[in-house]
C-alpha cells in the first residue's frame, strides 16, 4: 500500500496549462505503471487542485486524513474505499465525497484510475 504524498508524478504549470482550452480525456491524461501508483496533477490552485491517478492491480494509498473535503470519482476499473470506518466497492462511472478530517484509504481491486478533486476553502 503506498503512502498518500501529494505532488508525487506532478506535472509543470507549462504542461498543465497545455491543457486548457483542449477538449480532454481524464483517464488518458495518466498510464498504468506496473507495481505502483501513478499519477498527473491538472489544476493546482490555492483554492483547491484536479490530479489524475492510476493504480496497479493491488495498489493503493494507506489510511490518511486531509483537512479539505476531497472528491474522487474512478474513470475506469474497480477499487475498495474506506472511509470513516465504512468501506464501499466502487467503478468506474461513481463518485465519493471524503470529509474534511475523516480517516480514508482506497486499494485496487483492478487496476483503476481516479480523478481527485480537492477545495481547500
């Protein structure tokens, strides 16, 4: 299980803004990669940032907390979400909202990729 680090596989604010004004698809903003989790940032903001992730079958973040509500919604494949001692099956196509200060953590079921969306006010 890896350890959630923000920033990990960012991209720069000229690649990001090479993005704006472009129609997109968020799943194919960031590849698979054996054996870990990577992942792209789109939109880093005091306010808040979109950062695209992808996780090898098996992978996944460790139970951490965030001060800011933090969206997810999977692009594509399956994963196990737990939050706030509740754990859920999600797929692609399905969101979930972690609050504020609520310990949270997600594995691979397949391999799957994820938008996470995070407002900081």
């Amino acid at each position: 299980m890896a350890e959630f680090r923000p920033g990990l596989g960012e991209t720069t604010d000229k690649k990001r803004g090479d993005l704006k004004g472009k129609v997109i698809s968020l799943a194919g903003l960031v590849d698979y990669a054996e054996g870990t989790v990577a992942s792209r940032m789109v939109i880093n903001r005091k306010c808040g940032s979109v950062t695209i992730f992808s996780f090898d079958e098996n992978e996944g973040l460790s139970e951490h907390t965030s001060p800011f509500d933090a969206m997810v919604t999977i692009l594509d494949g399956e994963c196990e979400v737990w939050v706030a001692g509740n754990t859920f099956r999600m797929a692609t196509g399905e969101t979930i909202i972690f609050p504020a200060d609520a310990p949270h953590a997600l594995s691979a079921i397949t391999k799957f990729k994820m938008s996470l969306v995070m407002i900081k006010e």
